[in-house]
C-alpha cells in the first residue's frame, strides 16, 4: 500500500506516518515550511527498514497541489491532515471583526485545497477501484469555541465534502471517513498546564486524553483494507466525548 499524508512533519501527521510505516506501507508525507523536520521523519521511517519520501505541498497555493501528487505516484489512501490554522487565535477577536480576507484564506487552503487534492487522487483509485481517504477534523467543529469560528468552519466543511465522496465514490471501493480529535497532546502542542490536562482527562469515559499515537490508530484503520465498508462517517476519538474538543 501507498499512503500519501498531507503535514506528516509533525504531530498526528508524523505519528501516522511511523503507523503506516510500520505496517510495510510506502509512506509519502509532505510539508510546507518544515522541510527539516520531514526530512527527520523520512530518515527514521528507512532507518527502519521502511520506504518513504517527502514533497512540498501548500495548501494555499494551489498550483503545488499536482506536482506534489505526481511527485507521490498514485496512491492507495489519502491522510489529508494538513491545516492553514489562520493568524486569529480562539477567543482573540469577536465574530463580528473577522476580516473577510482571513474568512478568504481559511477555505481558500483548508476546504479548497483539500477539494483539489482529491481531485488529483481520484481518478487513479478509480481506475483501481481502491482507495482510501481520511480527512482529519476537530471537535471544535462540532462543539465550537468562543471566537472567530474561522477554522470551525472549515473543518466542519470537510465533514460535508467526506459524506458527497462517500456517495461520489463508494461504487468504485473508495471509502472516505473523517477522524476527529478531541484533545491531542503532540509534538507541536503548545504547553498546557497539567492540572487542566488532569481536568479534562477526568471528563472522559477512558479517564485519559488521546495521544498522536491514539488518532494514529484510528486513521490507519479507516484508511486500511482492514476498513471494508465504513464510509461517509464521522468518527470521534476519545478525548471528544469530554467536551474537550480541542486538537493541539
């Protein structure tokens, strides 16, 4: 199998990757700014006797979405885990101040890019009548925080464009299926303190918040031949059932 993960550099991306690799799967990831640490990821993965490579891609610039996918070679499933998070943290701004061009840039990168970049997917799993494609969400797309909504908004956008592919595509076995984390503690997070980890991991059925490796699971199951017929779903990890939706 061949899986091409968007944002592999890092976090739940990264920690894809290594599950993949782990179960002999060719591996592409791509990066847009960090080169470096896709180069680190690369390495481990041959390191362990696996094959991967990485490629640029940017989201919010839409001529790199083909070369990236010519560069990949057809694939068997799709991780689309990269986000243009926006410049306007949770909470910063009300509603009503959201400039236009931020609301632009938001879909722009993370409704159309990802449209794009199925495009370009498709039509070889088509041909093989196999495919895979797991688009990576937020609880904060169905719970919501105070604020901009911003990137709500289009994460919530990928739960919609999942279920028209599952109807779009399904006859030709492609199965697409959004994973949504709750709070995920990664490599990338930005310091929480652990008193507030311990409260909110206290909310949840599993007495635990979810781990990179924990949605790492979860992708590489929905995104597997072990997957045969769950499509157009929208499955939650753990840490959501808190109300702690909150991807780092």
């Amino acid at each position: 199998m061949h899986v091409l993960i968007t944002g592999g550099s890092s976090g739940i991306g990264k920690a894809t990757a290594f599950a993949y690799a782990e179960t002999g799967a060719r591996v592409t990831i791509t990066y847009n700014t960090g080169a470096d640490r896709a180069a680190e990821v690369v390495k481990r993965i041959e390191a362990g006797g696996g094959q991967a490579a990485a490629v640029h891609l940017d989201l919010e610039d839409h001529a790199t979405i083909a070369p990236a996918v010519a560069a990949a070679g057809p694939v068997d499933a799709l991780v689309a885990n990269a986000v243009r998070w926006g410049t306007i943290l949770p909470g910063s701004v009300a509603f009503e101040d959201v400039p236009a061009a931020e609301w632009s840039a938001a879909l722009h990168a993370n409704v159309v890019g990802n449209a794009l970049l199925v495009q370009q997917v498709l039509p070889e799993m088509r041909r093989r009548r196999f495919g895979r494609i797991v688009f990576l969400s937020s609880g904060i797309a169905e719970e919501g925080v105070p604020g901009p909504g911003v990137y709500g908004t289009a994460k919530m956008a990928l739960h919609g464009m999942a279920r028209a592919l599952a109807w779009a595509a399904g006859r030709d076995g492609i199965l697409v299926n959004v994973a949504v984390a709750g709070l995920t503690v990664t490599d990338t997070a930005r310091p929480i303190p652990q008193e507030a980890l311990d409260r909110l991991a206290a909310r949840t059925p599993t007495r635990r918040l979810s781990t990179a490796g924990d949605m790492a699971a979860l992708v590489l199951f929905l995104g597997s031949a072990a997957n045969r017929n769950l499509t157009g779903e929208i499955v939650r990890d753990g840490s959501n059932a808190g109300r702690s939706a909150h991807a780092l």
